[in-house]
C-alpha cells in the first residue's frame, strides 16, 4: 500500500535529536528524506556510543549524503536538492543557514510554497536568539527541572532528553500542518520550534493551575502536589507499583481492596485537601498493602477495580513486556552493512502501512553517489566531487 507521504521530498539539515526526530516521523509516513550531513558527518558521529545510539534512535530510512558546505560545488550540490524539496528541516546553529544562502526567507522568497521548519533553543524574537539550545538548558530555564526530584533536594532533569524528543513531533505537526496548507492554497510556510516553547508547552496543567491559583508548583517526588494518593510509589513482594486514586469514588475502591475502610472516616482524609495536607500519614497506612501481592497480582486487582496503576518497569521489563512485543515498537532495523538488529520502529500504527523491518542510519556519504545520481550527475561526475573533497563516499559506521 502507498504510505501517507510517498512522493514528497524532505531534505533534513538536522543534528543530534529534535530536528533529525522531526524528519524521522516523516521518514515514517513515507516521506524521501535526504539527510544533509558534513564530510565527517553530523555532530552525534562524533560522540562515542551516545551518538551512536541519537545516530540510530531518529535518523531510520534517510538517505545520508556528505557534503562539504564550505565548498561552493558542495553548496551548489545541497541547493540543488534544496530545489527538488518540498520540506526543508534544519537545526544549525543561529544564523548558520543564512550565512550558506540556505535560510528560510532567502529560499521561499525564490519558491514560495517551500515549507522550512526550524528547531533553535530559545526561538529568533527575544535576546537569546543568537544562544545555542540544548535540551538541558531547556528543562532548566522552562521549570520542568524545578518541579522535578524530592521535596528536600536538588531540581532534577528528567531521565532522558524529553524536550528534544517532543520538539521533534511538535515540528513534524507543525509541517505536515502547513504541508496540508500547501496542499490546500499553494503556499508554503515558515515554522519555528524552540526547545525553552517546547518544554514549557510540556508543563501545560502546571501552568494552567499556576495562572488559576498563583501558587507556585513545587518538587513533590513521585506524588502530585494537588491530589492524594496520586502518582504514589508502593513496594509489592518482588518490585514496585504506581498508583493513583484520588477520585472521591476511586479512593473508596482503594480502601475496600486493602481492608482498610476506616481511612474513610478518618478525619485527615475525608477529601482531597485532608489527604494532601497528610500525604505522608495517608501514604504509611497504604504502602504495606502490597507487600505480600506481587506486582502483577497488584496490578490486576487494582485495574480490576478500575483504578489507575502500572509496574515500574526496568528496561529488560519493557522489552519482555507483551503489550510492548504485540505493539511491534521494537522492530528489525537494517544496518547500512546488512547486519539485523533490534532499533525501534514509530510510535503509531497505521492500516495501510505495518511495521516490519526497517533501514537503519546510513553510513558517513552512503547514499552519496545514489542521491547525485538522482540529481543527473554521472559517475565521472561522482568521481571528480569526491576528489575534490566537495563531497565524502560511504565511510563505515562505527559499531
């Protein structure tokens, strides 16, 4: 079956996670995308088997091609795909893109129906538009990192680069929002993403109850501030659970289950209020009733009582888990030499597109000779860039 995006061009300029994230859930849905990347590659080449891992995670079913873009055949090379694209992704540096001709008003004053997306830290309108973004500063600046971690220690991030990730499928809507525009009435447009936007986006319910009440969120560990028993740890006979319960009808369920109905009529948790302002007594009298249940017996009879739980799950846990392995999110992924190896597939499922084995990222220049090919350059041609060292052949990927 056609895939969603088949025939459209993407043309990915992108570093690391957000922007080559973005690109990568286009490459999902079908997209041609042709992922622009220096002679040595882009920068997570260079960063040991973290890169490697970004490398893998956010750039499967690219075609990568190596150019030196300080090298005017090169440049010519990139704007040349540039002209044959119908979305352009990029996350350099500020003013980067500008200063190579490659800037969103100097190609869609040419091709206005061009849709450029962007992804900068702190966004081109205020007084950091110039300052380089990553995810860390985000989480920082945004407040993500001050609601996160103990009450009594230090603001934590979050265990994994969060804003990067979600600023990659805030601009793939975006894009495909004004690739539908495009379709529409002719015209491109112009879409930025910023990681302090993003993560701040993120917090949306904080936000919404911060401008409602003025009170400031605070760090509350594992529980929410506003509600009680909610998003709370319980120790079972082999792990941990999570649970919520803070509904009037839901924390009656609860007390049933555990035998314990005179925290009913306790006067410390005969509602919501009560219950937080004592989260710490409420919490001592929960806990240890699941202690003998394992945690998959806890869960069972929680869920099937209709309240809201999960196992806290090691890695190994989620790969063994079955709703994991009947999702098909871990799928086969085809390295560049062939070799078969587990990687991850979308996140969403399509009828008329299933999930099976998928190409992994491309070696440093291995779709080089393929994609100038495309553009009408002969091998001769291929030749002559590549001694020029306008741009770089396939290279091993280090593994």
């Amino acid at each position: 079956m056609t895939a969603a995006l088949t025939g459209v061009r993407v043309v990915d300029f992108g570093q690391f996670i957000a922007a080559p994230a973005a690109a990568q859930v286009l490459a999902d849905l079908g997209a041609d995308v042709i992922k622009i990347e220096g002679p040595d590659g882009e920068g997570a080449r260079a960063v040991g088997i973290y890169g490697n891992a970004m490398l893998r995670a956010y750039n499967r079913n690219k075609r990568c091609i190596a150019v030196d873009l300080k090298n005017p055949a090169g440049l010519r090379i990139a704007r040349e795909l540039v002209d044959t694209a119908d979305i352009v992704i990029q996350n350099l540096r500020p003013g980067a893109m500008e200063r190579l001709g490659l800037g969103s008003q100097q190609l869609r004053s040419e091709r206005p129906e061009l849709v450029y997306g962007t992804v900068s830290g702190f966004g081109s309108r205020g007084p950091s538009a110039l300052r380089t973004g990553f995810d860390i500063a985000a989480q920082a600046e945004s407040g993500i990192m001050w609601v996160t971690g103990e009450p009594d220690g230090e603001p934590q991030r979050v265990g994994f680069p969060v804003v990067d990730a979600a600023a990659g499928h805030v601009l793939a809507e975006a894009v495909l929002g004004a690739y539908i525009r495009r379709l529409r009435f002719g015209v491109g447009d112009d879409i930025e993403v910023s990681l302090l936007d993003v993560a701040i986006h993120l917090q949306g319910a904080n936000w919404a109850e911060y401008f409602l009440t003025g009170r400031e969120p605070v760090r509350s560990g594992n529980g929410q501030p506003a509600v009680a028993p909610a998003a709370d740890v319980v120790p079972t006979s082999d792990g941990l659970i999570v649970l919520s319960a803070y509904h009037p009808t839901h924390f009656a369920t609860l007390c049933r289950i555990i035998g314990r109905e005179d925290l009913l009529t306790d006067p410390r948790f005969t509602d919501n209020a009560g219950r937080v302002a004592h989260r710490d007594a409420l919490l001592a009298d929960i806990r240890p009733a699941f202690r003998n249940s394992t945690s998959d017996e806890a869960v069972e009879m929680l869920t099937r009582n209709g309240l809201v739980c999960g196992r806290i799950a090691s890695y190994p846990d989620v790969v063994a888990n079955p709703d994991v392995s009947a999702s098909g999110i871990f799928c086969d992924v085809k390295d560049f030499d062939g070799v078969h190896s587990r990687g991850l597939g979308p996140a969403f499922r399509a009828a008329s597109d299933l999930v099976g084995v998928s190409d992994g990222v491309a070696d440093v220049g291995g779709h080089t000779a393929e994609v100038l090919r495309d553009l009408g350059y002969d091998d001769a041609d291929v030749a002559d860039l590549a001694a020029s060292g306008a741009v770089s052949l396939a290279s091993p990927l280090e593994h």
